[in-house]
C-alpha cells in the first residue's frame, strides 16, 4: 500500500514491493498476476478491515438520528485515514481500469459497508426512509458524512468541532431528502 500511496499505480514498481515485502518478484507475480491485481489485493485487505470495523458498530433502530450522527463521525474518521488515499488511486484509474472500478464498488457493498447497508435497510422497513435504492442512499450518506468531493479532491483535516458539524449537517441532509413524511396536497 505505501508503494501504491507514494508513486501511484504506474510509478509503483513490483521490484521495490518485494524487496519490502521480503519476498520475490515472481512469488507476488503469482499471487497477484499484475500491479493492478496487487491494487485490488490492497484495496480489498480494506474492505475487509472496514467490514470488521462496522460489524462492531451499534446501530439502533430506536435511535436513527444518533445513529447516523455516529455512522457519519466514523464514515469521516474511516475515510480519511486509511481508504481516501486508496480509492483516489483506483477513481484515477477507472476510466483506464474500469473493471478494478466496478470490483472496489462491489466489494465495497458486498463486505466493506454490508452492515450500513443492512441498516438503512431496517430504516426504510420501519418507515424511517423512503428511497427507491438503499444501497446508493446508505452510499450517499456516507460520500456526504466524509465530507463529499472537497474531501476527495483536497486532502483535508477537520478539528473535532468540525467533523461534528459535518457529520449533523449530513444526519439533517439526508433525513431532510429522504424521511418518509405523510405528503399533503
């Protein structure tokens, strides 16, 4: 990953990743096969710390607005860290790698946020929401809550104060957009 991180998918060099690693150049070629089959090995090892990380959350259904507070303060901490760097390298690299693209996309619904996912589910089943797609509004409010594109684009660093503020301006956006309210005519 720091190879990846400091020279970027084509400045990343295979020889270098093994002597780090200790091992061989061909003992990673036959694991992985190529430098863009090492990037999806690193991004899924993410994925799958995300995945614990989540499955260890205490989401309530009784309490939505908390709830989504404390999934946005950990969306923001969890973004910021260890996975912005990594999907800036592989959102670089889409429109040549579109396949690394959609399988990180995948991953990351199927393991790295499933337990999000599963819980704006129990919203939209209990009347909380109502949204046509709760993968992409559970996906959307975690874009949100890290702070969007201005996040992506330029590293950022908020105080405690201002991930806060972000994190309620997030619950308000989006419990504003999609809570299920009785419409009046």
């Amino acid at each position: 990953m720091a190879e990846f991180l400091a020279e970027g998918l084509n400045g990343a060099n295979i020889e270098s990743i093994a002597r780090k690693a200790c091992v061989g150049k061909s003992t990673i070629y036959r694991k992985y096969l190529s430098k863009q089959g090492l990037l999806l090995a690193v991004a899924q090892r993410r994925m799958k710390e995300l995945e614990e990380r989540w499955q260890e959350f205490p989401f309530d259904i009784k309490d939505p607005e908390n709830t989504l507070y404390r999934i946005a303060l950990m969306s923001y901490r969890e973004w910021s860290g260890k996975s912005l760097p990594i999907y800036r390298i592989i959102y670089t690299e889409a429109e040549r790698m579109p396949e690394i693209a959609r399988a990180v996309d995948a991953m990351s619904k199927q393991s790295a946020i499933r337990p999000v996912l599963d819980y704006f589910q129990q919203l939209q089943e209990h009347k909380v929401i109502a949204v046509r797609n709760v993968a992409e509004a559970a996906s959307l409010f975690l874009v949100v809550s890290a702070g969007a594109m201005r996040s992506f684009l330029i590293p950022i660093e908020l105080d405690e104060e201002a991930r806060s503020q972000l994190a309620r301006d997030a619950v308000q956006f989006f419990l504003y957009g999609y809570a299920k309210r009785n419409k009046k005519s």
